[in-house]
C-alpha cells in the first residue's frame, strides 16, 4: 500500500467515525462494560468529571445544534418558510407531545409518581443516529429523510426550550441570570454590529458571560452559546443539514462548526463514557416507561400530527406514504444523547436516574426496529 492510499484510507476511516458519532457509542459501550465491571471505581470516575463534561463540555454540542437550528431559517433552508415547514414543525411537536404524555400515563396506570420528573426523557431524537438509520432505510432523494432531519431540528429547538424552563440546575435566580445574561446578549450585539469576524470573542465573552449567568441564575449551563450563537456572522443561504460543503464556507458561524465538529466528538465520547455506564441489573420500570414512550409514543405523535395536519390543508414536503412517514417516525424514536442528558438534568444519581438511563440507552433498538419495517415498505397513497 502506498503512503498516499494509506493516507486516503486513514482520512476516510476518521470521516467515517466523525461522520456517524461513532466515539460517543465507543464512550457508551465503555462505559456500560466499566460499570458491570467494577462499578465502584466507574463511578469515581465519572464524579470527578462530570461537571466538566455535562455543564462545561456540552455547551459545544449544543452550540452545533444550534447552529443548524440558525441556518435552517435562511433562505433556502426548511425553516425559511412557515407553509412549507409547518407540518414537519408540527410532527416535531406531535412528537415530543406524543412519548411525553404516554410516559405520563405509565407512571399513573403503574403507580410510580417517583419517576413523573422524567416526562422529557423521551421527547428527544438524535439527529446523528436517526438520520443515520433513515440513510440506510431510504433512498438519497427521499423526501422521507429532509422531512426527519427537519423534525429532528425543530425537536431539538422545542428540547432546549423544555430544558432551559422544566429542568433548572439549581434554585432560580432570574436577578443573578439577568445581570450577567444582559452584557453577554449586549456585547455579542456589538461585536456584531462591529462585523468582529473571529468567533472567539463570542465564545470566549459572550458564551463565558452567558455561562455565567445561567449558572449562577439556576439553569443549566450548558445552554450557554443558546442566546449567543445567532449573533455571529453566517451565510446568507443554507446549503442544507449535513452538507459537505458547508466546512470550506468562510462566514464566522462555520468556521466555528468547523473548529468545533472534531473536538465535540470527543467530547462526546466522555459524554457516553460518563452518563451511559449503568449496571446491566439496574433494568426497572423507569426503562420500560423510557423505552415504550419513544418507540410507541413518538411514532404516534409523530403520524397522528401530521395526519390531522394533511386533513387539514396542510401539505408535507414531498410525496411520502403513510408507511414511509411510519418508518421515518419509528427512526425518530432513537433517543440517546439528548434523552441521556435529559435524564441527567432530571433525576439525582440512582436507581431512578440509572433506570431511566437504561431505557434512553435501549432506544437504539429503534433502528433495527425500523430497518426491518423499512423492507416491508412498498407502496402507499401519498399524503
């Protein structure tokens, strides 16, 4: 083999691992085999990082994801118009709606009011795994797929949402929040309005003072770029989520994402290695409620939405059947990371948090789920 061919493979193998986040399952099969292993010393581990993974680290994950929520409203991008937009946007909804209240329902019917905190548990869909899944299901042009990757987005926009009011850090201070979250929006707009070009001065002041002040006003920080990434300079069109071209882009927001992309699978690899590492026996009701939530209660919410949105003049992007629209919905029943991060901001560490880990861990199970239902799919009336 020669150095250039080994250099080729090399690059595409690292493409490939970053592409598919496959250091954050490598960090959550880690962390699930040290914690069946010697359960003691994993969770000194984990306690001695914690912070700086969840509260510190994740601001990068999230920051990325806002990104694409940013881009996804310019010209060009599935958010730019509200009529064309409006029923993938609602299936978002549905589909946070639909696994919330059914978790709901089984801590009524099974008597466990202790596990209520976790409701928001499996509102979440992983971008990266479910997109992933529809890929493999779904031919390049399908409209099943722009359709996921637009619910996907509007999810994670109504998640941060949910985690910023429902799931505070610590008691809540809105003058603390206030004092600190007012300069920081106050010196991005400036460094906007100076057209500052580096998007360090907006990580490093306007993130350093938004983390500030979320921490110290009771929310969680890892929100801290939320309010601060859309002041930095971006495209005028979006080229679309995923797009390779995106990287050689030169406007600030994506040499940002540029800078980031790498690092953040890093972090997420500490990310699974951390939160994902729960004894095998620590399966309980929390997981079932988890786990049928998202497979069930996703895919209900998703197409019973979208179902009375069609009825009611709406009209979904693209041509998709009922059973393709199924399918697509059972892939956005891979909850993982944002529904472990959930679970985190939700219980205390143990058994219930450990519980309910298990079951956002489990979700991966929907993409063979809907693998096997995508080869039964043929053909359908379109919506």
């Amino acid at each position: 083999m020669t150095r250039h061919s080994a250099t080729t493979s090399a690059a595409r193998l690292r493409a490939v691992i970053i592409d598919n986040s496959l250091l954050l399952v490598a960090g959550t099969l880690a962390g699930l085999a040290w914690a069946n292993i010697d359960d003691s010393s994993y969770m000194r581990f984990s306690r001695a990082i914690h912070f700086i993974v969840n509260d510190i680290g994740m601001v990068f994950f999230f920051a990325l994801a806002v990104k694409e929520i940013v881009e996804a409203t310019l010209p060009g991008g599935a958010l730019e118009s509200p009529r064309e937009a409006a029923v993938p946007i609602l299936a978002a909804a549905g589909g946070i709606a639909g696994p919330a209240g059914l978790y709901v329902l089984q801590t009524r019917v099974m008597n466990r009011p202790d596990l209520s905190a976790g409701w928001a548990i499996p509102c979440a869909t992983d971008i990266a795994f479910s997109y992933l899944a529809a890929r493999f299901i779904f031919p390049r042009n399908h409209p099943a797929i722009p359709f996921l990757l637009l619910l996907a987005v509007a999810d994670d926009a109504i998640g941060l949402i949910l985690l910023a009011l429902f799931f505070p850090a610590a008691n809540v201070s809105l003058a603390k929040f206030a004092a600190l979250m007012i300069p920081a929006v106050a010196v991005s707009a400036w460094l906007r309005s100076r057209r500052t070009t580096s998007f360090w001065p907006y990580l490093t002041v306007g993130g350093g003072l938004s983390w500030a002040a979320l921490f110290f006003g009771g929310i969680h920080p890892a929100l801290a770029m939320v309010p601060i990434l859309p002041f930095m300079p971006h495209a005028k069109r979006d080229l679309g989520l995923f797009d390779r071209l995106e990287s050689d882009l030169p406007d600030t927001m994506n040499r940002f994402e540029h800078a980031c992309k790498v690092p953040v699978q890093f972090i997420l690899l500490f990310f699974g290695l951390v939160n994902a590492g729960v004894q095998f026996s620590s399966v309980g009701m929390g997981t079932w409620i988890v786990f049928l939530a998202l497979l069930l209660g996703k895919p209900i919410g998703i197409v019973g939405t979208t179902y009375v949105a069609v009825r009611s003049g709406l009209r979904a992007p693209g041509a998709m059947s009922y059973r393709d629209l199924t399918v697509m919905a059972v892939t956005a029943a891979v909850g993982f990371t944002v529904s472990l991060f959930f679970a985190t901001a939700a219980f205390p560490p143990g058994p219930l948090l450990d519980e309910t880990k298990m079951g956002a861990l489990m979700s991966f199970l929907a993409c063979p789920i809907a693998i096997a239902l995508g080869r039964l799919v043929r053909r359908e009336r379109t919506l």
